[in-house]
C-alpha cells in the first residue's frame, strides 16, 4: 500500500531526476481517467449490467458519523469477474445550498452498493473518483443525473485493472475540492466566464499542431506569445506530457505559484514573462479541475486569453489518441501509470512493454542511476518508513532490493520487491509471512 502526503520531498540527483514521497491515501485534485460519455445508454450498452442476475450480500456494513464525514463502508459481495470493475471519475462546479445533506443523501443510496473511492462534495459542487461493479458504479451515475444539476455532466470511466481501484470509500463534506495553499472557497469557481476558455480535444491538438508548424515547440523563446502549461505535479511529468511542455516544478499542485513567482524563483516561472493580454496560455492536467481552478487564479491576476483541455488528458487521449502526447498517463488511484493505448483501443494499436517506451521517451530516468527506465511506471520504496514513490530500473531494482537508495537495504521494515504492475499489501501481511517462514 501506498502512503501519500503533500509535503512531499525533493533531491534532485541531476536536474532531471527528482525523489518524491506521495501517500496512501492521495488527497489532492481528482482525475479521470479512460472513455468518456455523456449518454448513459452507451454506458449500460458498453458495460452490461446482466452479470448475475442478484448479488446476494454478506455482510453490509456502513457507519455514518454525521453529515460533515462519511465513512468508510465495508461490504462483502459476491464478486462478479474483476474486468467487470470500473473506475469512474467526475466533478462539476455548481452551488450547493446544503452541501452536508448532500451528502446524507449519496450515502443513503449508496449504502448497499459496492463503491470505494473519493466522493467530495461542498458549497461549490462535487467532485468523485470511485471503483465498483460496472452494475453498482453505473446506478450511481444514473441517479447522479436525475438531478438536474448534473444531468449533463461529463462522466469518465475506464476498466479497472484487478478489481477496486481504492481501498475504501470516503464520502463527505470537504472546505477545498481541490487542495490549494490558501484554500479556493473564496475563488468564483462558480462562474465560467472567470475559468479559462475550454477546448475540445480536437480543437486542442489542432492549436498544438499549429502553432508547432508556425512557431516550432510550444514555451519555445521563439514563440513568445504561446505557453503550454502543465498544471500538474513533477512526478506526472515524469512518465509522461505533451510535447514541449515544461516540467512543473511544484513538489505538489497545492504550491502552484505559475504567474504569482516572486523574484527568487522567477527563471522557473513559465509565466514569468508572458504578456497578460497578448499571450496565450494553454493549461492541462488530468481531469480538468486542477485547470479550472487555476485558471481563475489567473484570470484574477489579469491574464486574458486562457484555455484549458477540456476533460483533460484522459479525455483527450481517449478522443485523439496519443497525437501530440509522450509517454503514459499518471492516475491518482492504485493502476498509477496508463499507456495512450488503453484509453482508445480502437485507434490505436496496443503495443508491447518494449514498444512502449522508446527513444523519444528518455525524458524517463530511473533516480538511482539516471539511466532510461523501461517502465513508465512509479513504485514506492520496499523499506515501509521510506514507502517513496519512485521511477527505477529493472537493473536498480534488483541491485537495491525494491528500495530507492542505499540506506533503505538496511531499513529494518523490508517488504519483498514488488513484481511489476502490483502494489503493496499492508505491513501485517508481510510481518505474518515472515512468522510464517521462521516457524
């Protein structure tokens, strides 16, 4: 299992190699990931709902404490085959009169349904990030957009790789839906014409591929008047981005200071430079929301033409395949890294680990050795009190037993190296097999 705070921290090893501790239970901005759809029947026609007429429950428990906090809700349910699993994201901007019986009320319905993840809801709107059976995730969509408030919002999913993508389901009440130094409730998230302009992802690569064929790369000195923002955090950046985008150098979206730098940190600052009301500033990140939160920030400040992907990377490499993007997509749920091929199948032609990563990717560097990593994918140091979450080398991997540096081999909490594509179980399991083993 994975820890994860935002105080993460940094030491670089060279200027392209960073270290970052990122928690368990990851608490900044959603995303979404996969196919995206608004109609709900190509939902139910894509992901059946026959599987097994009745579920037949052992077991259901759920605690609600009171309306500020919901809770963790354990079920034991008759698994349908772990493929039939999706993840779902999805967020919208809207006023909630009464935030905590809102959320009473998607915990009354869900109480019998098998959903764990991140459902935040507040004054501003709701924003959610949850795996289940495609039978119980998708009715909790449907009764989402009954309400006319969400009726046409933009939902995304896409299949879970082994069953629940998170370890529990938290509902409730939270100030921020995104974490932000400062906060965003006095933000007017609210109205759109204070959000910056949102481009469908065609529009999107079109102004890419433009302005690549007029000014050459995107934040290049010669295209003064075009910045590709990445509102991100580094170690997203790290397995993947859109071409000539720059690596944020935040140790967590929370600290974004893009445009509001102070002198010091200036050189760093994409915005540092960028005229207010002649240039334009095109802003991603995964989902959407981090975008559109920031971009209020800035048009706050001043600056005038603001446009963000609309439904962010995911969304965009579900409609446009990997045009204009390199590398994989981090996700904040336990899959972690997802190729440009799993989001659009059909488009584009699934590729072997060997091809996945090539040349044009050797901006992915393992952080023990610096070398071109065969894997985009991070994985968190075996030694527990260390549990960073790294890019490594098979070769490092071995050499180092799973852990990110020298002094971990010694660490007196070891877990075994992880295979790749898994995640670690919690620290008792491996403490009992050990017991197991000296018995």
């Amino acid at each position: 299992m994975m820890k994860v705070s935002c105080t993460l921290h940094f030491t670089p090893l060279s200027t392209s190699i960073t270290r970052y501790k990122i928690p368990l239970s990851i608490s900044s901005a959603f995303h979404s990931n996969f196919c995206s759809f608004n109609s709900l029947s190509k939902l139910k026609t894509l992901y059946s709902f026959t599987n097994g007429e009745t579920e037949k429950r052992k077991g259901n428990k759920s605690t609600i404490t009171n309306g500020d906090c919901a809770v963790s809700s354990s079920f034991s349910v008759t698994e349908p085959p772990t493929d039939d699993f999706i993840v779902v994201n999805f967020y919208r901007f809207v006023f909630i009169k009464d935030p905590r019986d809102e959320v009473s009320k998607h915990l009354s319905f869900l109480k019998d349904l098998d959903i764990h993840g991140r459902i935040y809801v507040n004054e501003q709107g709701i924003n959610a990030q949850f795996s289940g059976p495609s039978k119980h995730a998708l009715s909790y969509v449907e009764w989402l957009k009954e309400d006319s408030r969400f009726s046409d919002i933009l939902v995304q999913i896409s299949p879970a790789c082994n069953g629940h993508a998170f370890p529990k389901l938290k509902l409730r009440y939270k100030p921020s839906l995104v974490q932000l130094e400062g906060g965003i409730s006095h933000l007017p998230l609210l109205d759109s014409s204070m959000r910056a302009t949102p481009l469908a992802p065609s529009e999107w690569r079109k102004r890419l591929e433009a302005e690549r064929e007029i000014n050459g790369t995107p934040n290049s000195n010669v295209s003064s008047n075009f910045v590709l923002l990445d509102v991100r955090n580094g170690y997203e950046w790290d397995i993947g981005h859109f071409t000539g985008a720059q690596r944020p150098e935040t140790d967590c979206f929370r600290s974004t200071s893009c445009g509001l730098s102070q002198k010091e940190v200036i050189a760093s600052d994409p915005l540092a430079n960028a005229d207010k009301d002649s240039t334009h500033i095109f802003m991603y990140c995964t989902g959407g929301i981090r975008c559109d939160v920031y971009s209020s920030i800035l048009r706050e400040e001043g600056f005038q033409n603001l446009y963000t992907l609309s439904g962010g990377v995911s969304h965009y490499l579900n409609k446009e395949g990997p045009k204009e993007w390199e590398g994989n997509l981090f996700v904040f749920d336990d899959r972690l890294s997802l190729p440009p091929s799993d989001f659009n199948p059909d488009d584009t032609k699934r590729m072997s680990k060997t091809q996945q990563i090539s040349e044009k990717y050797s901006f992915a560097n393992c952080y023990m050795c610096g070398s071109h990593v065969h894997e985009l994918r991070h994985r968190n140091c075996a030694n527990i009190d260390c549990n960073l979450l790294f890019l490594c080398c098979m070769d490092c991997l071995k050499d180092f037993r799973g852990c990110c540096c020298l002094e971990c081999t010694s660490a007196p909490r070891l877990r075994p190296p992880l295979p790749a594509n898994q995640r670690y179980n919690k620290w008792h399991i491996y403490r009992e097999i050990e017991v197991q083993t000296k018995s």
